[in-house]
C-alpha cells in the first residue's frame, strides 16, 4: 500500500472529517472510496468513448436490420 500526501484546503478537510465520523469510517478509509469511485467513472468513459469510436453507422444498421418490425406490447407504449 502507498502513502499520498494532499493539499486540502480546510473547508474540504473539515467535511472530509465529518463525513467520515458520520459514515464510521477513517478518513483514508473515505477518500480512498471516493477516489476509488471516481476512478471508476473516469475508466467508465474512456471505455464508452474507445467503443463509441469503433462503431459505424452500417454495424448500427445492421443489428437494427436483424430486430423484427412488430407493434410494441401494451405495457411498453408511452
């Protein structure tokens, strides 16, 4: 495990510190989820963007192509 020294400035300190007495947690212990959390999203989108980037307009049409051409059911009209 490694050590990261931060810079915060002390209105984030201070409800960093309260959320986390709040949660029952350590304050490593809530900003290691919260980066952890934004890290997700971050790798989340540069997923979506390099398979957003392989897509053509004709592989689009050619799944759309194989879905049949029926009403919708009840339940799933607007």
């Amino acid at each position: 495990m490694n050590t990261l020294n931060l810079q915060l400035p002390d209105s984030l300190h201070k409800q960093l510190h309260e959320w986390a007495a709040r949660e029952g947690v350590t304050v490593d212990q809530l900003a290691s989820s919260a980066l952890s959390e934004k890290m997700a999203a971050l790798l989340t989108q540069e997923y979506l963007e390099a398979r957003a980037a392989r897509g053509t307009r004709a592989k689009l049409e050619g799944v759309l192509a194989k879905v049949r051409d029926v009403e919708a059911d009840e339940n799933d009209r607007l």
